[in-house]
C-alpha cells in the first residue's frame, strides 16, 4: 500500500522534471516465496542488477513466519543487499514540528533533531557464520560477529563524508569494553578519521550507553555510525523520535545500485486496511531521487511532504487528539497535491527551499 503511493510520487516528480521514468514492478519476500517458493526469485534479481535504483517494499507477514532460514522472507532482503553490495544503509531521521505531539519523546527534547544513522549493512552478525547443533543432548546456537578492517574503512569513510556535508560529527557506536570485533572497529575508525577526515569530529560511544542518549538528547546527534546489528536496533529507536517508524525512510548504498525502503516493515496487523503511513516511503523515494542526481525533484518531495504533514494528514499512527487519521491513500493525494508548488518553491532558492535542503 505504502510502495504504491511512493511509486505514485516518484512517477510524478519523475514526469515534472522531464524524465521518461520505466517501473518495473517484480515480487520479491512473502509474495514471492508464494508465487515461486523462494524470498528472491531469479527474474527479480535479474530486474535488480540490471536497474538504475530499487524501491523496495517491506517483506515479511506471519504466514511465512514458521519457514525454514533459507526460505523466508528476511533472508530474501539479506540476498538482495548481498547481490548488489551495499555495503552502507543511510537512515536520516528528523523532526517536524508539526508532529511535535505523535512523540513519545518530550517536545523540547526532541526539538532540532537532525541526524543520520550510518548502519554497516552486508557484514557483521548478519553474514557471519552461524549454527545450531547439539552437544551432549543440549541444543546450542551461535552467530559469529565477523568485521575485517576494510569492511570497517570504506563505512567508516562513507560516515565522514556524510559529515561534512553535515554539521561535521561523527559518533562511532560499538562495544569495545567487551567485544574483540569491537575493538578493531573501534581502532580502524580512527585510523581512517586521523588520516584522511582530521575536520570531521570523532567521539566513540558504547551501544548501551548511546542508546540511552539518543533517547535523553536525541539533538545531540549528527551522524551515527555504527555494526549491522547496533544499527538495526537504534534507528528503530529512533523511529520513536518524529512520532513514528513509519515516517522514515532509508538507501542502501555503496553497490552497483541503490536500493531504497522505509525503515519499517511489512505491519502484519494492518495490512490491507489502508492504515499505513505512507510518508516512510515516499521520502525513501526523495533520497532515490537525490542519489539518481535529481536533487530539485528530491527536494520539492520532501517539500510536498512537510506540507501535507503541516496540512493535518496525519494517518492513525501520527494522529493525537480527536483529530480524525487521514488513510494511506489519502495522505499520498496529499503529497502529490502539493507536488507542483513545491516544485515552484524550489527554484530560486526562496525560504522554503533552503530550509527543505537541510532535510
Ligand atoms: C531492517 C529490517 C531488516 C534488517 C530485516 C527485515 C531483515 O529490520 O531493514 O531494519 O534487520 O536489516
Ligand atoms: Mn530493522
């Protein structure tokens, strides 16, 4: 539901900007383990190398829940980022101050946060080896933590970048008070912030610690870089920040192409109801936008996007008060209403342009 109106969207700010843009739909997690047995089917990784981008719908939903490792859905999306090799997962997360009230997070709190969760995405405990076996009449399971130093460098580099083009900090997250895999983490970043991003500031921070913080003072942050699994659980944390997972979106980059998704995933319990935010995947489509070098389509999306928010289309999981939630499809018109203007907004660098280009 979500997808079709990101599609919606991107099909229009596409059309704005003069590109004659070709989606090619292709099933992929439970849909597909329906239709051919397996989470990521031969025809959909063919479409996926051979695309300029990937937008991606979650994947999972209790019917395949009981499958076997290798067949469900989750691991059709590891296969996916493994195949194309992105290596790094951006997940910005920001305040509107028109949600100021959906946060679970203080108001002058949460007030001003802007930052960015750099997230190793095809190694760690996600790809290193793991097992389950009996020892002696004892069921015993074990997922190995793997990093080596350029799996570590070339994120490393991809945070410090993203920093400077930001308000130039970086805090590297880990556990090297108890973790070997942590601990040469912990000395590579630094290694690679000496040598080449001595401009950029550089704190460490432990995850349990840092988790903590991220709730306290969340506008302390700028970008967050941190392991596959650490980065998994703090920017679901921090979906609680704006209010909602649902408002935030997600690339995948560093491979032969990007892939672009909402940070949440598949809500079995209202699937189909017409529920859903769909705010997480459009902007995911604005970053697409912006990695494919059209930064003006990018912006007047998010543009669109604030102002639908400002506009009262708050769908159930944003909603307070009596105030009635705006369905999935509703909020999506909303934000293809407020396209074309948004579009004007963003030439001439008016106001409303400089601000939507710090989003
Ligand atoms: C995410 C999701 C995935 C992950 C799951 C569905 C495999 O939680 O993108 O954050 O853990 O990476
Ligand atoms: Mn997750």
């Amino acid at each position: 539901e979500v997808t079709e109106q990101a599609v919606a969207v991107l099909g229009a700010a596409f059309e704005a900007i003069g590109i004659p843009a070709r989606f090619d739909w292709r099933i992929f997690g439970g849909a597909a383990i329906d239709e051919t047995g397996e989470p990521f089917p031969a025809t959909t990784r063919e479409a996926c190398l051979g695309a300029d981008a990937v937008l991606l719908g979650a994947v999972g939903g209790s019917s395949w829940d009981d499958l076997e490792p290798a067949r469900r859905p989750e691991r059709g999306l590891l296969e996916l980022r493994n195949t194309l090799g992105t290596f790094a997962n951006l997940r910005p997360v920001q305040q509107y101050a028109t949600l100021a009230d959906a946060s679970a997070i203080r108001s002058d709190a949460i007030a001003g946060v802007d930052l960015l969760v750099v997230r190793e995405l095809t190694g760690g405990i996600y790809f290193g080896p793991g097992r389950e076996f009996v020892s002696e009449g004892e069921r015993i399971a074990e997922s190995v933590m793997v990093y080596s130093e350029t799996e570590i460098r070339r994120i490393a580099r991809v945070a410090f970048e993203a920093a400077r083009s930001r308000r130039g900090r970086v805090v590297s997250v880990d556990k090297a008070n108890v973790l070997d895999v942590s601990r040469l983490w912990r000395a590579v970043v630094s290694e690679v912030h000496a040598r080449e991003y001595a401009d950029v500031s550089l704190s460490h921070g432990y995850i349990d610690s840092t988790a903590m913080r991220l709730v306290q003072d969340p506008a302390s942050f700028d970008v967050i870089l941190t392991a596959n699994l650490f980065g998994d659980i703090l920017s679901d944390l921090a979906g609680a920040l704006p209010g909602s997972l649902g408002m935030l979106p997600s690339s995948c980059i560093g491979g032969s192409c990007g892939i672009y998704e909402p940070v949440h995933g598949s809500a079995p319990d209202i699937a189909g109801t017409g529920k859903a935010n769909p705010y997480g995947a459009i902007l995911s489509g604005a970053m697409l936008l912006n990695d494919l070098g059209h930064t003006r389509a990018a912006t007047a999306v998010r543009l669109a996007v604030g102002r639908a928010l400002d506009a009262g289309y708050h769908t159930s999981d944003l909603a307070r008060g009596s105030k009635a939630p705006v369905s999935t499809a509703e909020a999506g018109s909303a934000v293809l209403a407020n396209l074309s203007d948004a579009f004007g907004d963003t030439s001439g660098g008016s106001k409303a342009s400089k601000i939507a280009a710090t989003h």
